[in-house]
C-alpha cells in the first residue's frame, strides 16, 4: 500500500491569499447608471460608477482585499490582530474580512464618523478604538495614526495595514477598478472624476487611463479644507473624501486638474440626484458630482463622463439625509430647497439613454 503524501499545513497566511483570491473571482460586477443634465445650453452624458454596489457596500471593499493580501505574509496566528485608522468605509470592510477569517480587528475612529457603519463595524465584530478629538478639529488623521501606533506597539501581535502608505491601495484600483470602468463606459468616456482622501483610488484610476486611453482627461475632486494636495487644514463635515495630510500616492501628473469643492454644495447635489433620479449617494459623491458640474460649465466640448461614486446613501441616513444634520452645517429647511445651491447652473438630472452594458472583468493577475 502507498502512502498519500502529506498535504502541507494550511498556514494562516495562505487562508488569506485563498480568500483573497475567492473574493475578487466572486465579487460582482458593480453597476454604472447614466444620467444627463443641461449645462450651458448643452447636454451631457455623466455615467456613475455606483461602487455601493457591491459587498462591503463601498469602493473599498476592493482596497481592503489589496491591503489585507499585501499583509497576509505578517499574518502569522489566528490572534493577529488586524489595526486601521479609516473614517468608516475601510473599517467596515476589514471588519467583513477579518470576520470571515477569524482574525480580531481593530478600528480606529473619530467622532465624524456614520452611526450607521460603527453599528456594521460592531456587529462584524470588531472593535471600535475612538479617537476624542473637539467638533472642529482639522487633526483627526494624525490623531488616529497615532493611536494606531500606540495599539500596534502595546497589543502582543499587531498588523497594520496602513492605507496611507500602502502601495498595495493604489495598484487595485490600476488592475481590476479601472480596466472594469473601461469595459463599461471607456469607448466614451471623455473625462473621469473621482474623489481624494488616501489619493489611492485617484492614483491608481489615473496610471490606467493614461496608459489605456492617454485622451481621457482625469480630475480629482477634492473639499475646502482638505490638504491632500497641501495648503492650510480647515474643518470638514463629510467623511471619505479630504484629508488633514497630503496624499502619499497622487501626484500632479495624475490629473488634468483638481477642484475643491464647497461641501454644502456636495450635499445639494446628493438631495438633487435623488430627489430626480431615486439615487441615492453619500457624500463624497454628491461632491464628485458637483466638481463634475464646474467642470462641464467651463468645458463645453465634454459631453460624456464617468463619476466614480464610492459609496450609497443608506450610510448617511442619520447625517447627509437627516434635517438636523442639515441644520447644523447650515442648510436649514426643506432638502428640496437645495437644488439651486449646486451651481454651474445645473437645474438637474434626468435618466439618459445610453445603454450601461454590463462587463465582467476581473483583475488580471491577482498576486
Ligand atoms: C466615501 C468615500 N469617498 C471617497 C473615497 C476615496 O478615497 P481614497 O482617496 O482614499 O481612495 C473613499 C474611499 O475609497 C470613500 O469611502
């Protein structure tokens, strides 16, 4: 009789390179939804790329598979315990991920962040580390990198992924995010507008479509307040896009240009797309949306867009869709009133014909 040979043990870091591999070959295919609207007498096309569609229910759900692989090397037990600093949509994520695999996670976390996703955050079972910061602090990042710091030094086995840092942030959005908007809106795209806080998902956007369609003009949207591209920190209301540090991965040559948005306007233009369309986006959407609208008003040459939106409504109930939060940051009364705030005298959105032919590619060679 022969004996089978050993199967080699399973070690904790090919779980996660198996995982990892399972999740991008079965993530669906996220949706785009054209709408159109008239600027300067003219309409144009702008294609959504509706990325709270997906599992995690935002973009970075793809970011936390990369980070979570480029780390699986320094997941040596079953008690590593997984630390990021995240403004909410990463940490829901890694809070899914590290569910699944058995590993404990820790989120570090300030005071802006959506109810809604601590609650998510917490029933995946992780744990949410608060960062105390006062209502107009313009230091929330650096207080939570700290904090990260200090957990990975104390906890007796620690690994952070760092999305500030991490190379393996950007390179998702290069190999799978992009080629996928490609498939489905690329032949005409003329122009591709994606919100900034890490800068990964710009960055890797931009090495894509400047290699694969060079004619693509690529502008990122940032908010007042924010010093992703440098300049003086302000106080900021919206969570996921704008930082209190300049991006470690976007670089000037990555985009055509970048605007900052007012968030007010953000806002309007989320109320305005639901309130015409039934969409409903967070938002830093709304303020991707609104960049795109400035855009269109002074190039009247670009008819048809694509707007990457990182994630839905259903996480900004208790604040972007909430008439106290409204109050607060100076948009009293009714949500309807706030249309005329969008600007680039955008009276609104209609649903357009073009057809949003679904595509499943999936990322080439997932290391
Ligand atoms: C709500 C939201 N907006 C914008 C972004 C873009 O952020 P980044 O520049 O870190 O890729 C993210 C994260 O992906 C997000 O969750």
């Amino acid at each position: 009789m022969t004996t089978p040979p050993l199967e080699p043990p399973v070690t904790p870091e090919h779980r996660v390179l198996e995982y990892v591999k399972r999740s991008i070959a079965g993530y669906p295919l996220v949706p785009v939804r054209t709408v159109e609207t008239e600027i300067a007498g003219t309409t144009r096309s702008i294609t959504l790329k509706l990325e709270g569609h997906s599992p995690w229910r935002s973009i970075k759900g793809r970011t936390a598979l990369s980070l979570i692989r480029s780390v699986a090397g320094e997941i040596t037990s079953p008690d590593t315990t997984v630390v990021e600093s995240t403004s909410g949509n990463l940490g829901l994520a890694l809070s899914a991920i590290c569910h699944d695999l058995g590993l404990p996670f820790v989120a570090v976390v300030d005071h802006r962040q959506s109810p809604v996703i601590q609650h998510a955050i917490e029933a995946n079972g992780g744990r949410l580390e608060w960062v105390a910061t006062s209502a107009d602090a313009t230091t929330h990042l650096q207080d939570r990198i700290a904090r990260v710091r200090s957990l990975v030094r104390d906890l007796p086995h620690a690994v952070w992924p760092n999305q500030y840092e991490n190379d393996a942030n950007w390179r998702i959005h290069e190999t799978w995010t992009a080629p996928e908007i490609d498939a489905q809106a690329g032949e005409r795209m003329q122009a591709l507008f994606a919100a900034v806080s890490t800068g990964g998902t710009l960055a890797g956007l931009s090495r894509y479509f400047r290699r694969a369609r060079p004619g693509v003009r690529v502008v990122a949207v940032d908010v007042e307040g924010s010093t992703v591209f440098g300049g003086t920190p302000g106080p900021r209301v919206l969570t996921g896009i704008g930082a209190s540090r300049r991006s470690s991965f976007v670089h000037a040559s990555h985009c055509d240009e970048v605007l900052a948005v007012e968030e007010r306007r953000a806002v309007a233009c989320c109320h305005t797309l639901r309130e015409d369309t039934g969409i409903s986006l967070g938002g830093s959407s709304g303020a991707v949306i609104a960049g795109c609208l400035d855009y269109l008003y002074r190039h009247p040459e670009i008819r048809n867009v694509v707007c990457l939106c990182p994630d839905l409504g259903d996480h900004y109930v208790p604040t972007v869709y909430h008439p106290s939060w409204l109050d607060r940051i100076g948009l009293p009364g009714e949500a309807s009133r706030l249309r005329h705030r969008m600007g680039a005298a955008c009276a609104g959105f209609r649903f357009g014909d073009a057809a949003d032919s679904p595509h499943t590619p999936k990322e080439d060679s997932p290391r």
